[in-house]
C-alpha cells in the first residue's frame, strides 16, 4: 500500500517535533497551511495559503498533520 502524503495544519513549535517524526517516516510532505505565511522555522515545505487550501486535495489522498501549538 502507498503511503498517503501529509499537509501540515500550521506551523507552531508542535510542527518541529510532527516534521521530524514525518522525516523519520519518509513520509512525503505536500506543504503546509496558515492564516498567514509566517515563516517561523521551515523553509522546506512549500506554503500552500490557508485552511481552504485543504479542500483542494482528495480525503484519500492525504493524512493532516497538526503542526500547531
């Protein structure tokens, strides 16, 4: 079976510890989502815009990640 690929929801400091477990995995990551592209850590994930972005993407195609808090 083909491992799904991830967006992750926000990029707080939880996305550190989610980004190294998803890296671990090999899991691909597609980018991720915020209210505003704020850069904080991670340049290495493409920002994708907000929320909205999500509904663009099959519900079998990806998991979701949170990277918040």
């Amino acid at each position: 079976m083909k491992k799904k690929s991830v967006i992750i929801i926000g990029m707080g400091g939880h996305a550190k510890v989610v980004i190294d477990i998803i890296k671990q995995n090999f899991i691909n990551v597609i980018g991720y989502v915020e209210n505003k592209n704020t850069k904080f850590f991670n340049n290495d994930y493409k920002f994708l815009g907000n929320d909205k972005k999500i509904l663009e993407y099959g519900s079998n195609k990806i998991f979701l990640v949170n990277g918040l808090g």
